[in-house]
C-alpha cells in the first residue's frame, strides 16, 4: 500500500529545521563574548583587558543614556568574565559554554541570573528591609576604630570596605557576591570592613562614600572606589590592582644570583616561592606587602623552561609550592616551609621569624629599636654586639670573620649588627669616647631608656678578625652572662642616621605615581563627587596662585614709602 501526501510534510519540517538552526546561529552569535568585545579567539588578556575598559566606558549606564544601554554593559562585563578566566575561557573555546554545563546567555533565567551576578550598583529606586545578619558581624567598622586602628593597618595589608544603608535594593543585590567574596579573600589576609551610612554618616563622608552601596579599597591610607561589575572576578582583581608595583620579582636563571647577592645593599633576606603557576598569587603578593619593609620576595614558575638551572641548583622537584629564605649565604637557605595548601598564617609565621639578617646593618633608628631593643623588667637581658667598621675592600675580611662568629654564637639574648664608622659618626663618637676608630672595634651594649642611654664596654685590642680577636670576644660574652655589671660605661646615643632616605624618596615617587593613576581612574568614570575634595584643593591652590600673581602684576613697582 503507497500511502500519498507525505512530501509537504516533510517540506514542513526542513523549512522549521533551517529556521532553527538560524536563529540557534545568531543567539548563538549575539552571546559569543569574543564578538561582544570585538577581540579575535587568539587575543592576548592584555588586548582582552584594553577591550573591555573601552566598552564598559562606553556602554555606563551612568554615561550612555540608549535604553539598551545596561544590558551591553551586562553582556560586555559578562563576556569579560569569561574570557579573563582562563579555564571558564577555555571551556568556551571547546563546548560554547559560559559554564560546565550552560550555554552562554540561552535562557531567560540564566539572563536573570547573569545580571544578578554582575549587578552594576546605583542609587535604589526602591526600598525594602535588607537582612542584617551578615551585616551585624565583626565587620561593622566604627568611625573611632577605623582611624585608631584601620587607617594604620593599611599600611600592612589592603581592605575591602562596603559602604550600605538599611534600605538599599542594590545593597540587597550585591550581598551574595559580597560573601563569596569575603570568605575568598579574608583568610588570603586581606582587612573586610562593612560602613553603615544610616549609623555613622560621618565615617561615610570620611571616605567620600555619598551613596549606598559603594564599595572601596584602602591601602596605605589611600581610598580608592571600585567603578565595575560586582562580580568576584573583578573585586579580586580590585584589590591585586591596589597594591603597590614591583613588589614581587620574577625570578629566573638569569637573574637569580643578582637578587640573592643584593641583601647586601637593601640590607634585607630573600625569599623565594615555587610554584607551578605562571602568576604569582595573590597570597604570595599579601604576604609581600606586608613584610615589604623587612624581607625581599622572588616568585619562581617551574613550569617556565628558564628556569631548569635554578631548580637543580636548589633541587626543587616537587609539585607543591615550596618557600626558600636566604639571608647571608646565598648558596644554602636559611629555612625552607613546603605545603601544598600554603596558608597566609603559615607565610606570616615563617618570614616574621627570619625578618633580619644574621648581622644587619644598622641603616636607621627604626631598625636599631627593633634589633637592640629597651631594657624591660619582666624580660631577660638582651643585648647588642655591635662592629664599627668600614665599607672598603681592606674591611672585608674582618667583617666576614665577625659574620661566622655571629653564626656560630646565635643566641636569643645576643644581637649582632654592624654599622659604618663614616655614615654613622655620632653614633661612633659617642661609644668610641669621641675618638675616631683606626681600625674596626667591637662594642658590646644594652639599652636602660627610651631616651637612649645605654651601658657599653668597647672589647680591647680593636677587631682584626682573628681567632685570637674570636676568642676574646666569646670569653666577653661569657663573662657579660654571668655579670651584668661587666658593662662598666655609660652614654645616651644620639638618633641614627637615615641611610636608606633615597630609597624613600624612590618609593615615594612610586607611591605618587599610583596616586596619580587613582585621579587618572577616578576621571575616566566621571566619579565628580568623590573627586569634589581633590579638585577642590586643586582649584584652591590655582586660585591662590592666579591671585597672587595679579595682586604683584596691579602693584605699582614704585609705591611710596613711608616717611622716615
């Protein structure tokens, strides 16, 4: 039996396939984020990066006015999302997906979702209770405390502060990305701080927060605004942004043994991490802001072929990061921790412990506070050995032989140092009886005051280095143990010296330039009331320059004078 009428069907059902399959096509093509950032598949993070800032500039919903504008901004921060995420960028590139098991922007709930997810905040249209359980925590900051106790601690590790208010919808938007956020980067050490601006106004109007939400990075005392996507991605980032350059060195075998022999100079340990990504992580940068003052820090990939000599030379063959502290004796670490979940308290832990070298240098008051400190009485004695030497090539030796004797005595009641005689003259002259040393002299002494007076006994026959000068000094300190009173002088030292001032001076020009990187930043967004104080004491200092110079322009160059 031939059954008839079968064909339009089928005609039917290719024309529905192909109407199908284009409009599968161009979804497709309206939700591929390389085409909605206008980059190729093959572009770099820096091209993808340079993408994104110009589109986000130009699709702001604060600034483009296009009734479609918020959902480019959507899309293009979406899109940035995923492809500044390596592995979410490579799961697109294989299956066409956003996600493990989503394709990018193909229904209605995932659109809701994605825009809840990279909610941009305003000002709130509407006002609904916001549950305070995760407010009312140990975030809340309070004016009092964040001067006394935040804007100090900033200088050792950055915060993340959200600014709210009881009644703020975009508050209530934000909050899930805000968590997942806190519970990230918390324990990678960096400060969370949560300002209600309904309780404290004042704390608020401190920071130039004169909307709710807002959220805000300080570091070094510094406030600076987050302008993007509330997404994780991008507060990550955010913070990694705010630190200061520079402050990790990538190291390989080229440059390994400049690094390890210039503690000499800084006056500082080395230390290196291994491990098996190309970046360095976010917690290793944490961990180098915070000592940066102390210690220097090197980031080794092993998995970068530049780096097959350093490896060997050190034998490091293991897959979980490994951290290697070097002071002096740049062949062998002084202290080595291996984890393969390096935690922030095990990081601090380490380099804390080993923040000195075996004999710094005395370079500054600071220093020699911390090295020598004052006599207390609930404490055991602690006290300072101290070579006056000096910095020529005829020094070397004996400055190396007091370095082995230092090694060799270590103790928890004994700090050695050493300082030179020609930057540190009032220092020298006042434990040298105002008598210029004529060859090196070893001082052995102990703070009594904070206003630095000080017992002293100067060991004789000066220091040449020898075994017999090795020899004197240990009987010395075995006597100085046993007698305190052994130091038979006392002085009151004058402030050291600031060797290390044009240091300071090349960081504060650095610090200048992130400040000015912050105006540039502040601008691009049009952040006009936060910018108010800046460009207020600009316009002031222009207006006192102009003034003055038209008040001498309209003064006559002859004026009477007043008679005698």
């Amino acid at each position: 039996m031939v059954v008839t009428g079968s064909s339009p069907p089928r005609t039917l059902l290719t024309i529905f396939l192909l109407i199908l399959s284009e409009h599968l096509v161009k979804t497709a093509s309206e939700h591929d984020p390389y085409k909605i950032l206008g980059v190729s598949r093959s572009a770099s993070q820096a091209e993808i990066k340079r993408a994104y800032k110009n589109l986000a500039k130009e699709w702001h919903p604060e600034k483009n006015k296009d009734p479609n504008a918020e959902d480019m901004f959507i899309k293009v921060s979406k899109s940035y999302e995923i492809l500044s995420n390596e592995e979410r960028r490579s799961n697109f590139d294989e299956y066409g997906q956003m996600d493990e098991n989503e394709p990018f922007g193909q229904s209605q709930h995932h659109r809701f979702r994605s825009f809840h997810n990279s909610f941009y905040f305003d000002e709130s249209f509407f006002h609904f209770p916001e549950s305070t359980d995760f407010e009312n925590s140990k975030y809340r900051l309070r004016h009092a405390q964040f001067n006394s106790s935040v804007l100090p601690d900033s200088h050792k590790r950055p915060y993340l502060i959200k600014v709210t208010s009881e009644r703020c919808t975009a508050c209530i938007h934000i909050e899930p990305v805000w968590r997942e956020t806190v519970q990230e980067l918390e324990p990678l050490g960096v400060g969370i701080g949560i300002v209600d601006r309904g309780h404290d106004r004042g704390l608020a109007n401190q920071l130039g927060a004169h909307r709710a939400p807002s959220i805000i990075g300080l570091v070094n005392g510094r406030v600076t605004f987050f302008h993007q996507a509330v997404v994780r991605e991008h507060l990550r980032q955010f913070i990694e942004d705010l630190l200061p350059q520079r402050l990790v060195e990538k190291i390989t075998d080229n440059n390994y043994l400049a690094f390890l022999d210039n503690w000499h100079v800084e006056n500082k340990p080395s230390v290196l991490l291994f491990d098996q990504v190309p970046v360095v992580p976010l917690l290793y940068k944490l961990t180098a802001f915070a000592f940066r003052d102390y210690v220097r820090f090197g980031y080794v990939d092993q998995g970068e072929t530049h780096n097959i000599r350093l490896l060997r030379q050190f034998n490091i063959n293991t897959y979980a990061p490994i951290m290697l502290l070097f002071k002096e004796d740049t062949e062998k670490p002084v202290d080595i921790i291996q984890a393969r979940g390096m935690k922030r308290q095990i990081m601090d832990e380490f380099v804390s412990n080993n923040k000195f070298l075996q004999v710094p240098r005395l370079v500054n008051q600071q220093l020699f506070d911390e090295l020598c400190p004052v006599k207390q009485l609930h404490r055991r004695r602690k006290y300072c050995v101290l070579l006056i030497t000096g910095e020529d090539q005829t020094f070397l030796p004996g400055n190396k032989a007091f370095l082995d004797f230092a090694s060799a005595n270590a103790k928890e009641v004994l700090r050695f140092a050493y300082v030179y005689q020609r930057h540190q003259k009032p220092l020298c002259q006042a434990l040298l009886n105002n008598q210029a040393a004529l060859s090196p002299q070893v001082v052995v002494l102990e703070r009594q005051s904070q206003a630095d007076k000080v017992l002293y006994r100067s060991m004789s026959g000066g220091w040449n280095g020898s075994e017999e000068d090795k020899y004197r000094l240990h009987e010395q300190l075995e006597l100085l143990q046993k007698d305190p009173t052994y130091l038979s002088s006392d002085t009151t030292l004058p402030e050291l010296n600031n060797e290390m001032a044009p240091m300071f001076l090349i960081q504060w020009m650095n610090v200048a330039y992130d400040y000015v990187l912050q105006i540039y930043d502040d601008l691009l967004y049009s952040n006009w009331r936060e910018m108010m104080p800046i460009l207020s004491l600009i316009f002031s200092a222009l207006f006192i320059l102009f003034g003055t110079v038209i008040i001498q322009a309209f003064s006559g160059p002859g004026e009477s004078k007043p008679a005698a």
